[in-house]
C-alpha cells in the first residue's frame, strides 16, 4: 500500500481488517490441510486393496521315489544269471 491515511482510527480499522483476513486464511489453510490428510489416507486404503496380494503355498515336494515291492526284490539284479539265458551266449 503506497498511501496510508494519516489518522489512527482508519489506521486501526485496516489493521482490524488485515488482522481478519490473516485469521481467515489461516482457518482455511488448516481446514485443507485436514482435507488433504484424509484424500491422502484414503488414497492409500484404495491402492492397498488394488493391489493383488501373491498367494502363499507351502513349497512342493519333489515326487518320492518309488518304493520295491517284495517281487522285485526278489528278482535278480544282473541279467546274466536270468534263467532263459542259455550261459553260453555271452
């Protein structure tokens, strides 16, 4: 303000009014900042539950190996000695 009046009462009253628009403002800012807090929190709620969770399973087994029966047990382990080879063909 280039021009100011020279009396102290107007004086007071732009000084009153100014006083105002500060507390105003002020009261406006904290109000958005409220706002803007409780957007963002509920930002955060929305992208967590967009957000694909991985399923978790229990890890896999490699397969067993397989168990002998009595049968094969029994059966010889070289085939040399099986009894429908004749000895000589070797």
């Amino acid at each position: 303000m280039n021009e100011l009046p020279p009396d102290s009462p107007r004086l007071r009253a732009i000084l009153a009014h100014l006083d105002k628009q500060i507390a105003d403002t002020e009261t406006v800012a904290t109000y958005l900042r409220l706002q803007r807090h409780a957007v963002l929190a509920a930002i955060s709620r929305a992208e967590l539950r967009a957000v694909p969770r991985p399923v978790i399973s229990a890890p896999k087994r490699p397969p067993a190996a397989p168990v002998a029966s009595p049968a094969a047990a029994r059966r010889p382990a070289s085939s040399s000695n099986a009894p429908w080879k004749h000895r000589g063909s070797r």
